[in-house]
C-alpha cells in the first residue's frame, strides 16, 4: 500500500524534470519489522528546508493519518471494539437484579390478595353461619295492621275497643273513631286473625327431606389434607367428651395419625390437643368413631380394625368377607374408597362391594364389639356410579356427584322393606371436590370433606310413608 503511495507521488512530481533527477527512493525494514519505502526530493529553489511544523507538514501528517486509517480499515486492523466479558456480565446482573426486584413485587401482590380472598372467605362462612343461626329461630308473633279502606261485616261476638283512636280529617279536626267504619274494620280483623301454627318438627326416625347449605369449619394446611375424614362421635366415652373433635389427613402411603380438638372452635383455629399414632395404616375415607372406638379399614387390605381410644390400642379386627379393596369398587371420584363405614341411630353399618355382587352396592350391619357381619342387603346400585353414601335410621342414601356444585341426593335404599327408590333432594358440593360424606345421628348432621375443607350440613327427617 505504501509502494502505491509513493508511486502516485512520484506521477505527480513527474512534470518537474529538474527536481525528478534529484529524487532518491529508499527501502527498509521499520522497527516493528515491517517494510517501509522512502523517498526524498531536493527543492530546486530553496537552499534549506524552513522551519519544520508549518501549515504544509501538517497538513501532509492530517492526509498521511487518513491513509493510514483508510488502510488499516481495509486490512483488517480497525474493527470494532467488542464488550468485554466484564462489560457482559455487569449488564447480566443488573438484568437479574431487575427481574428480582419485579419477581419480589409479584410475589408481594399475590400475597396481599391471597390475604384478601381468605379475609373474604372467612366472612362468607361467618354470614352462612349466621344465615343457619336465624333460620333456626322461631318467627317473631306478627302484629295485624289496620286496614287504610274498605268496609268489612263485623264479626259476631266482637267487643267494642277499650281506648279511643283518633285520626286527624281533612279539615284537621280529631274525630273518634269508637262509631267509625275504621273501628268496624279493625274489630273485624281482630277478631277473624287467627294463629297459624308452625309445622311440626319430626324428631323421630324418619326419611330424609332436605340438607341444608354447607358450613366450612376449617380448611387443611397441606397437600395431605386434600382428602380426609372428620368426625364426633355420636356416643362418646371416658376419656373423651362429647364435644371432641377427630380428623384424619388421608392423602399419602402411610396415614397414622389422628388429630384430636376440644371441640370445633378449636378445629377451626387449628390447635390439637391430642394426637395419635394408630398401629396400622389407614385406608380410604371410610373412617368413623363411634363408642369410644374408632374403626377403620387396614392399607392395602379388606380388613376392619376397631381401634379403643381409651387404652390406644387395637381391640379387634376382622377382615369383611369377599369385599373388595384398594381400587376393585371405589365410588367415582376414586381415592380408595372400597369399603365406606357409617353409624346412625341402628348402629355400625359397611358400604362396600364384592366380586359376587359384580360392583353393586352391599350393605352391612356390623357388630361394632368385634366386627361380625350380622346381616347384608344387596342393592342395585352401581357403586361406582355415585359420588358417596351415608346411612340415616337403617336407610343407605347415595349422592349423584362429588364435583358439581349442585347435584342430588339421587337414591335411597331402605332395609325394612328392602325396596329402593330414586330421589331428587339437592345437595351443594361448595368447593367441588367431595370425598367424605358420614352422618352423625346425634347431631342430626352430615360432615363431609371437600377439597380441604372440612364442612357440615343439617338434615330435616320427616316422617315415613308407610309402605303399600
């Protein structure tokens, strides 16, 4: 590139003959090694180069420095300056430093709304709670109005009112109204009002009518109270009262401990006052108190421990003949569900299936001193075509879904007449997840499990039809 250089130096001061004969051109390595051309012509009217520094140098430097860099930019040697790693990795930590920062804001909000939605959650149950308590209460006695018009025959037998009433007229004057056709329509009124009484409530042994609204009592921690069982017995013993709350977390291969609460109060605040290891693992939802005991199917087996909560320790066990177990004849939300143990007003009962039954619904009554089998009805209810079951007053009730909001008590089988019949009693499935629903004859409730929560419900009985 140099040699070009000076070769288009050389053509330009060609047309002076008399400096071109004193030109002289040199060739040499410079101190990087590189080689470098060099040429000197003499002045042919100055004796002495001036000063050096002027205006002319100068500009000839400015011109030699844009060649070079000209030339360094066609060789290759001007490229670009490339971030450092240093550079790279500072812009890399701020990045992760705001992507923190937006994460922990993020994080923040979900938190405060979670918050929120268990502050909106808590006054839901407070005002159902609410709602259950006023509906409970007798309707206050009604006062009649006095009607503003019209003439009604007095009834006979009316007797006079004892105080004067008085009503301002048109031209603002009181007149009685001891002679009026006001005093005649209220005397009429009063006297033909009679009290309607309420309808009779049916404490006995009776058929289902309806189930009220759901009240949440508590909501599980973890991933283990998904599924569960809670419960009160409805005949408790020494040492536990009656008020006694018992729960069971079922989700997990090695389910052993119980849970027990003063009463539901406790419950709800989360605070166990007893807890206890069972010898053997639980299986299913199927568990249920009654009597001091508790009982409930072994894992991985059709067999029936009664467990004594007094001495803790296993006071019987039996396996349920042909039932099936661990998956064979489950209801439809699944969970292990083969064999469903009840108590109501009769006694310990056990909802299950057999291979012989071909997946329909057999119930029987248990002794619940050592587990016998003392008798068994077969019913054609698909098992796993339903949700859950309960027993009410030696009646197996079935309910048609675990994840509708509203579904139905859709069957009923009674075991006097040994005759069953569909239903359409509505039943809410709150938070849409079911897998518990027992019946504690006592307390005229069902507890039931869904989805974390743990949930109750009034029943009304009423009185049986007799059979045809």
């Amino acid at each position: 590139m140099f040699l070009l250089l000076s070769m288009c130096l050389l053509g330009l001061l060609a047309p002076r003959g008399d400096a071109q004969d004193r030109a002289t051109l040199w060739r040499g390595n410079d101190r990087s090694g590189r080689c470098q051309y060099t040429f000197a012509v003499a002045s042919p009217a100055e004796a002495s180069c001036p000063q050096a520094g002027g205006p002319e140098v100068e500009g000839v430097k400015a011109r030699l420095s844009l060649l070079e860099a000209l030339v360094s930019r066609l060789t290759g040697g001007g490229r670009e300056a490339r971030p450092s790693a240093a550079d790279s990795g500072a812009e890399l930590r701020e990045a992760l430093n705001q992507a923190v920062d937006e994460r922990n804001l993020l994080q923040g909000e979900k938190e405060r709304l979670e918050r929120e939605l268990g502050a909106l959650q808590r006054r839901l149950e407070e005002m159902l709670r609410e709602t259950e308590r006023l509906r409970s209460r007798p309707c206050p006695p009604q006062t009649p109005a006095v009607p503003d018009g019209g003439l009604m025959r007095p009834a006979a037998g009316s007797s006079p009112m004892s105080h004067l009433m008085a009503r301002p007229n048109g031209q603002g004057d009181r007149s009685s109204l001891r002679d009026s056709a006001w005093q005649q329509g209220f005397q009429e009124l009063k006297a033909e009002v009679t009290e309607v009484p309420a309808p009779e409530e049916y404490t006995g042994c009776g058929v289902l009518v309806s189930v009220s609204e759901p009240v949440a009592h508590r909501k599980a921690d973890g991933i283990a109270g998904k599924y569960g069982v809670w419960m009160r017995d409805p005949e408790a013993v020494a040492p536990y009262g009656p008020d006694m709350v018992w729960r069971i977390d079922t989700v997990g291969s090695d389910i052993r401990q119980m849970f027990g609460y003063e009463d539901t109060e406790q419950l709800s605040k989360g605070f166990p006052t007893k807890v206890v290891l069972l010898p053997e693992p639980v299986e299913g939802t199927g568990a249920v108190l009654y009597r001091g005991s508790l009982y409930y199917q072994r894992r991985r087996s059709r067999t029936l421990i009664r467990f004594d909560l007094a001495s803790e320790s296993v006071a019987a066990r039996r396996d349920l003949p042909h039932a099936g177990f661990h998956g064979q004849f489950p209801y439809s939300w699944g969970g292990y569900t083969d064999i469903d143990l009840a108590v109501d007003e009769r006694g310990l009962w056990a909802v299950y299936s057999t291979s012989e039954a071909k997946g329909a619904v057999v119930l029987s009554r248990l002794d619940p001193h050592d587990l016998r089998v003392t008798k068994s009805w077969e019913t054609n209810i698909r098992k796993n075509a339903v949700a859950n079951a309960f027993v009410i007053c030696g009646r197996l009730y079935t309910v048609a879904s675990y994840a509708a909001a509203n579904t139905t008590v859709n069957y009923v089988y009674d075991t006097e007449s040994g005759r069953g019949r569909a239903l359409a009693v509505p039943f809410r499935n709150k938070y849409r997840y079911n897998s518990m629903i027992d019946y504690n004859p006592t307390q005229k409730k069902l507890f039931a499990w869904d989805n974390f929560h743990m949930v109750s419900y009034d029943v009304r009985l009423g009185r049986p039809v007799p059979a045809a």
